[in-house]
C-alpha cells in the first residue's frame, strides 16, 4: 500500500491562480473606474453643452425655456442630480442639494408664502450636530497601535 504526501503548503500552480485572479479583479476595477469617468465626463460636458444652447439662443432672444429654469434653486438641483447620478444614488450631499434647491424653487417659481431665512442657518447647525452624532466613529487607537507610531525611535 501505497501512501501519499498531503502538504499544506500552497503548489508554484495555486500561487500562479491567486495571482491571476488579483490581476483579472485589479483589472475589472480599473475598468470600472474609467467608465464611470467617462460617464461623468460625457454627463458633464452635455449639461455644459445644453447651458451654451440655451445661453446663445436667449442672446438671439429665442426663449425656448421658462425663466425659473435658469436660477440658482435649479442650479443647486442640477448639481445634486449630478452628484446622485456619478454616486449612484447613494449621496447624501446630493439629496440635501435637491431638497434645498426644490424648496427654493417652489417658493420662488409658485409664490408660496414661505419665509425660511431666518430658519435657514440654525437648521444647517442642527443637522450638522446629528450627523456628527449619528456618524461612525474611526477607532484611531487600534490603527496606531497596530503601525507601532507610538513607540519611541532611536537613531
């Protein structure tokens, strides 16, 4: 009867196939982040080609579009569909932006008797207290702890 070896030690094939497969990952993620690019460029460069339209028929007084369309409030809307649009929906930054340029907006555009100027500044503070509240916390001791930076260097 015959016995066989069993090492545990990974073969020159296993190390070849774990370093393909970090490769082939590594590659699929470059990829990944050069079409986003490109779409945030290609997104970008038509909502500033759709501005220089729009700007150069209003020179030619040709209204194509209504007057509340070129404010700020619909500015701060379109930067914050830009900024959910290149983060997938997921930025908060982005649906603050909406929300703000839409109440202005809506306030602005349909004569809505609202005066939030005086709430405006005091509710930014306020919720910048719940988000470092309600923020994760980084463990900084576990990270200096693990680098060794706390200890002393002799040269």
């Amino acid at each position: 009867m015959k016995m066989e070896r069993i090492d545990d030690q990974p073969t020159q094939q296993d190390s070849t196939n774990h370093e393909n497969d970090f490769n082939e990952s590594m590659k699929n993620k470059s990829e990944q982040k050069q079409r986003a690019s490109r779409r945030k460029k290609t997104f970008f460069g038509l909502a500033v080609l759709g501005f220089g339209v729009w700007w150069l028929l209003r020179r030619m007084d040709i209204e194509l579009v209504p007057d509340w369309v070129m404010t700020w409030p619909s500015l701060l809307i379109g930067i914050g569909v830009f900024n959910l649009v290149a983060h997938q929906f997921r930025s908060l930054a982005g649906y603050i932006m909406v929300t703000i340029g839409g109440v202005f907006l809506a306030r602005n555009a349909f004569d809505i008797p609202i005066n939030i100027e005086p709430y405006f500044w005091p509710a930014v503070v306020i919720f910048i207290g719940l988000i470092i509240l309600i923020k994760p916390h980084k463990d900084y001791g576990s990270r200096w702890k693990k680098k060794g930076a706390w200890k002393t260097r002799t040269v």
